[in-house]
C-alpha cells in the first residue's frame, strides 16, 4: 500500500481509536487508498484509508472514549454513511465470503483482495479500530442511541 498525506485541513483524532462492530457491514465502491499518518495531540496515528461512495452497516456499535476519560457507546440497527465516504482504521476484521481477513498498516496486503471494487463487497462480523470518519451524510435507523458509562 502506499503511504499517502493526510487531506489538507485534516483535525487532530483520538491517540486511541474508536471500536467500530456490526453483524455485516457493506462498501459501495470500495477503494484501499493506502497509509496515512494522522495527527493527534501527542503525534501521529498510522491508519488505513479506504474511500467508498456508501457504507451500510447492520447492528450497529461504536466504543469510544469521551470527555474525561468516560466510555460511549452509540447503537443503531443499521447505519449508513454516503458521499464521499472515508474510513481511517488502525485495524480493520472482517469475514469475506468465510475468509477472514485482516489489515493493518504493518501488515502486507492481502493477495487476492480487490484494491478497488466495482461492486458492493459486504464483510460478516467486522471489527474496525476506527481512528477517523468522513462523509456528506449519516443516516441511523431507526435512532442512534448513546449509552455512557
């Protein structure tokens, strides 16, 4: 993959990613872009960009650390992002057609992965250490609930 700069503008993230799962989550023109550092306020973060057009996710889960250290979790049902959609990740599981697959940034990319598909490609069971997500738009159905601890 190659090492790529972050987009101009690009806002600080979290030294710990968010924990992205579902039961499926499906990518609507998926592109592996390449590796990108990040930045946070301690230095920089080493994710994977994906780009898509759309991403739908089923059963819906997102951990993250909030204010003063206190845990958040949103649920959803399903979960659509649109418009030029993009995934920074730390780590990305999921299972393609019962294969699982995994990807990191140190890790060589898989042999017989598209770079960029065509097609919708939809993984089972993911788990995305999520750094950063763009998109034009974000749709929770029925609601995007938060649950704080």
């Amino acid at each position: 993959m190659p090492k790529i700069a972050p987009e101009p503008g690009q806002p600080k993230v979290a030294q710990q990613p968010s924990k992205l799962t579902g039961s499926k989550v499906t990518m609507t023109g998926l592109r592996f872009e390449g590796i990108v550092e990040l930045p946070t306020q301690e230095g920089t973060l080493k994710c994977l960009k994906f780009t898509m057009d759309k991403a739908v996710t089923e059963d819906f889960t997102l951990r993250a650390t909030g204010p003063e250290g206190k845990a958040q979790r949103y649920v959803t049902d399903r979960l659509t992002v649109e418009g030029d959609v993009a995934f920074y990740a730390t780590r990305f599981v999921g299972h393609l057609l019962g294969i699982k697959i995994t990807l990191t940034p140190d890790l060589p990319f898989p042999d017989g992965l598209p770079v960029t598909s065509p097609i919708p490609i939809s993984f089972t069971d993911p788990v995305i250490d999520l750094a950063y997500e763009n998109s034009r738009s974000l749709t929770a159905r029925p609601v995007l609930k938060l649950d704080l601890a």
